[in-house]
C-alpha cells in the first residue's frame, strides 16, 4: 500500500472554502442502475452531476441496507454463528474508481484491505462514535438485517478525504465494482453453520450542496472564471495503491513494485501486512493480518534503506514492538 501527492489542478490566495454566508444541506444520488448491485464483477455506477451548484464532496457519504441471509435465501436460525466482520462495506467491492469529466481522477483496487490499514490510523477508538454507525467496527451478528452510513473517504479514496473546497457542477461519475460476499462474512466453522450471502436492498450516496448568498455565489463564479483561465484552479490529494503480491515464499523476500506504481512519483510512505488463506472464503476473516514470522523488513527508494538498521524481530516470543512502531509512525 502507498499514498502519493497528486496535483490535478496551483492553488491561489484566494480562499475557496465555504463561507459563514452560506448554507450546506445534504442531496441524494441514485444509482443509475440498481439491478447489479448483488451481482459479483458487475458496476454500479453514481452519477454526480448537479448544473449550477457546489459540492461539499470532503463530507460525501455513503448509505447502504441490507441483509444477510444464508445461501438459500433464508434467514438464519436464532444464535448462528454468521456474522459481518469489521469494515465490511469496503469489502463489499474489489474496485472503486472516480471520474470527473470523464477521466479517471482516483481509484482504488482492494479497497478492503487498504482502508482497514488506514482506518486503523485513522479512527480513535470510540464505542458510540464513526467506527460504529459506518460498520467499521461491525456490531451485526447472527443474520438478518444492517445498515452502515459513512464517509466515502473511509474506502481510501484520497479526492474525498484531502479536498477542503468545494467542488463546482460536479460532473462526476463513481463506480463501484461488486465482490463476493465472501470477504464480508464470516462465520465460525460448526456443524450446521450454512455460508451466507448479502443482499443489498439500497445504496445511495449523500453529497452536501452549498448554497451560497446570490451576491457572493456571482463574486465567486467570476473568481473562479478567472483563475480556471489563468490555470490555477487546482486540487491537491494524495491518492492511494493497494499491490498484491500471491503466493510468496522462501527465506528472504524482494519484490520490485517500482513498475506497478500509477504515478512516477515515488510514494510519501507506505505499509504491508501479510495474510494467509483470509480472501474468497467465509471460514476466514480478511480484516485480521498475520505475521508469517516474518524476522526483518525494509523499503528501498532510490538505493536507500528505511529503515536502515535491521529488526530482529520474533514473533513467536512476543518480540515484535518495533514492527508496530515503525507501522504507526
């Protein structure tokens, strides 16, 4: 996983954020097609394109109900061990990708196991706050019904996190590609514990439309007119790579990930997990990552070591606090 500064567009003095003289009130947008939305490899595609308005996208959401049956269609008997593990709205989707003028302006590929890294530097752990009411912290156990409501950002989509101003028409589409259930479900391995499926019954997103005061709205625009012709418009975000590597093996590991980068810039940082026999299986759970004793670790850029000295670690007698110290950092 890596995270990189993108520059789409030079920022001006002139401050674009939203002003006290405005009010923000949140829209919803309809899939333009329902009928995929449980279909593993198959799109959903959002269509965010509203003529004269500004977008408070920073604060986009996404709403999701559903449920979780088992594989025939029925619900679960009473105290079954099935359940939604943590983050599994991200898990729903092997792909999310975002287009604004019909390019592609960020994506993110396994954007379950990417943004269960970050979340995990990103979220304060708190019982009765986000981490909950988005499933990040999943509370559904035993089948039947859920709903998660979060930001958009949480699937590790850097346009929606870093983007403090407002975005004006839209003109943006969002796709989101379906996964199996499998990663989202995980159930305890008894006898007569059936694999699940979900369904998703609705997913809208939520996107907050600014309405400025008339006056400042055309003192705005003109701005605007201005600096897009002079070319300094511009939105910074750092946009994140989720890179799988199957299948490893032997004593030492190298892999070179410098030709599966989408941009030539080389990464502000990055983290790996390992995980063994997590993904397309309800018996497993993706959201856990596993230490393969793994003894020593480092990145190379540009011929240099981070970190330059070595670990030692050893897992298997509780000697690994550098490894997290290192993560967190």
């Amino acid at each position: 996983m890596r995270g990189n500064k993108r520059m789409q567009v030079q920022m001006t003095n002139r401050d674009l954020r939203v002003p006290r003289e405005s009010l923000s009130q949140y829209k919803t947008f309809l899939p333009v097609n329902n009928s995929q939305l449980n279909t593993p490899n198959k799109t959903t595609t959002f269509r965010i394109d509203n003529m004269d308005d500004f977008l408070n996208i920073k604060d986009a959401k996404f709403f999701i109900y559903g449920r979780y049956l088992q594989k025939d269609g029925k619900d679960y008997p009473k105290d079954s061990k099935i359940q939604l593990i943590d983050n599994f709205p991200a898990f729903l989707f092997t792909r999310i990708e975002v287009k604004k003028h019909g390019k592609v302006l960020d994506e993110i590929e396994n954007p379950g196991v990417c943004s269960t890294i970050k979340g995990v530097l990103d979220f304060s752990v708190d019982p009765n706050g986000p981490i909950i009411n988005s499933g990040f912290s999943s509370k559904y156990k035993g089948g039947g019904r859920f709903n998660v409501m979060g930001k958009l950002s949480q699937f590790g989509l850097g346009w929606f996190r870093d983007q403090i101003y407002p975005v004006f028409k839209g003109d943006m589409e969002i796709i989101f590609t379906r996964n199996t259930d499998d990663d989202a479900l995980l159930k305890k391995v008894v006898i007569g514990t059936e694999d699940g499926k979900i369904i998703i019954d609705e997913f809208t997103l939520r996107i907050p439309i600014i309405e400025y005061n008339p006056m400042y709205k055309v003192l705005l625009l003109n701005e605007l007119t201005t600096i897009s012709q002079e070319k300094k418009y511009s939105f910074y975000f750092k946009f994140w790579q989720c890179i799988e590597e199957r299948n490893i093996s032997g004593k030492t590991i190298k892999l070179v990930l410098t030709t599966q980068y989408r941009s030539s810039n080389n990464p502000l940082f990055a983290g790996m997990v390992f995980q063994t026999n997590k993904l397309s299986t309800q018996e497993h759970d993706p959201c856990e990552f596993d230490h393969c004793n793994v003894k020593n670790f480092r990145f190379e850029i540009n011929g240099r070591r981070y970190p330059e000295e070595t670990q030692d670690l050893d897992f298997k007698n509780e000697k690994y606090c550098e490894a997290y110290d290192n993560y967190g950092v």
